[in-house]
C-alpha cells in the first residue's frame, strides 16, 4: 500500500543515495504538449534538507527538463530498488534551473559537488548531513568535464512510496564513460555550438538554454524585473545626484550672500 509523507526521512535519504538510476518527469502546461521522462545515472543527485534536493544537469540530445521548469516548475522525480528488498519512491516537488555560470550555479556546484563537504556544510540537517558524508562524484571527475549545462533545483512538497513488486532484478555492473569522456574532450565553444543546434528548445517549442557561448543572439537577456530594478537605480542616483547640485548651489549662495551682507555693513 503507499504511503505519503511531508518530507524526506533519513531512512529515504540513505536508500536514495544507494540507487545508481533515477528518472525525471515533466511535462508543459498545454494539454497537447509532450510528457517528457528522462532517466539520470551518474553519482549526481543530492539532498540539501528535508525537502531539497539538486542534480546536475548533463548535456544531451534533448532539452525537455529545462524548459517545462522554466515553464511551470513542475517535476517528480522517480526512484525504485533493483536490488535488494522492493520498493518504488517518488519525490513530487517544484524546480527551476540553475544556469551555468550564474552565482546560483557555481554556488551549488561548489557546496554540493566539487569537494568533500565540510562540517559547515553538514549543519544544515542530518539528513543533509547523511548524505554529503559518503555520496560525491569524485570518480566520474564533473570538475574536469564540460558536460554539464545547469544544476537543477526542487523544492520537495510530498514524498511517496509504494511496495515495488512489479520491478524486476537487475545487476549494476558500472557507469558508462562515454558521456562524460565525450564531452570532456570539448571547448567551450564546441559545447556552446551543440547546445545552439540541439538544446534551444523543447519538441514543443518552449525556450531551452541560453547561453553567451552559444553566440551573441543566444545570450541570456534581462528580464523586465531586472530590466525596470536597473532603471529605477539609475533614476535615484540621478536625482541623489541632482539634490546634492541644488544643496551645494544653495550652501554656495546662502555664503556669497552673507559675505556680501557684512560688506555692506
């Protein structure tokens, strides 16, 4: 029978962390869009609390995922057991993208995945706890490989699991290295060439990446929030500016006719 809790258990965390496959599922908002489920091997998923969690995001043929979070946030996130005693997990949540080479990015990327994790880091939960003391990437070397091309990110509302009967053995004999081998062998330029003929869109035409690398047409352009925040500044330090003219001006004038006062007297 399943059962739904409110957050992530230390006992989910710990069997999470033991599972060398979990998939991703999203989907637009229009009822005629395409359902997308995308399957993550890789040591590259990690819980920061009770109810976050983040994954790095390789490069590949499709950009599914990043677009319908960036179109609704809406994820779940699917595990289930291979081995060992049955169970299936879900993680029902909503996220968004952290791009790369944004503070966000580089943020997580060094907290989460690019060394052993400190006791600063650990404080947050135990369950976060748990598991950045035996759960990095070390091995698959993401520090030395261009492969990646954002850090996702979800906030976790409802954690579900079922009995997982139905799932069949399987044996985990290792990674495969083609993925990251291939990318590790291209500039940044190669990747941004990939990115804009694969990955600027969804298969329903939703905005994929954005990056400077791709060529000037596919950089990052500001919002309107950021765009009216900037403007709004500008205008402020202009008139700051201009009550500091008028204030001198007054005090310069306010002098010349004091001085010109005691002359006359």
């Amino acid at each position: 029978m399943g059962k739904f809790y409110e957050n992530i258990s230390e006992d989910h965390a710990e069997w999470i962390r033991q599972q060398k496959l979990f998939f991703v599922a999203t989907a637009p908002l229009d009822p005629q869009g395409t359902v997308n489920a995308s399957p993550k091997g890789y040591d590259c998923f990690r819980i920061m609390g009770p109810n976050r969690v983040c994954y790095l995001d390789l490069t590949g043929s499709g950009i599914e995922t990043q677009s319908h979070l960036q179109q609704n946030g809406r994820v779940t996130f699917l595990f289930m057991a291979f081995e060992g005693a049955p169970r299936i997990l879900r993680l029902f949540g909503r996220g968004h993208v952290a791009q790369v080479d944004t503070l966000e990015y580089q943020t997580l990327y060094s907290k989460y995945f690019a060394s052993p994790p400190s006791s600063e880091s650990q404080s947050e939960t135990s369950v976060a706890a748990a598991i950045a003391s035996s759960s990095r990437p070390t091995p698959y070397e993401f520090e030395n490989a261009s492969q990646i091309r954002g850090i996702i990110v979800a906030t976790i509302h409802k954690v579900g699991t079922s009995c997982g009967w139905g799932v069949p053995f399987y044996e985990f004999k290792g990674e495969r290295p083609t993925l990251r081998s291939f990318w590790a062998k291209k500039t940044k330029s190669q990747l941004g060439q990939y990115w804009a003929m694969a990955n600027t869109s969804s298969r329903d035409g939703l905005p994929g990446i954005r990056h400077e690398f791709m060529g000037p047409e596919w950089a990052p352009r500001p919002s309107k929030s950021s765009l009216l925040a900037k403007m709004t500044s500008q205008v402020a330090s202009f008139l700051r500016g201009d009550f500091v003219l008028h204030s001198a001006l007054l005090v310069a004038g306010f002098g010349t006719g004091l001085a010109a006062s005691r002359f006359l007297a």
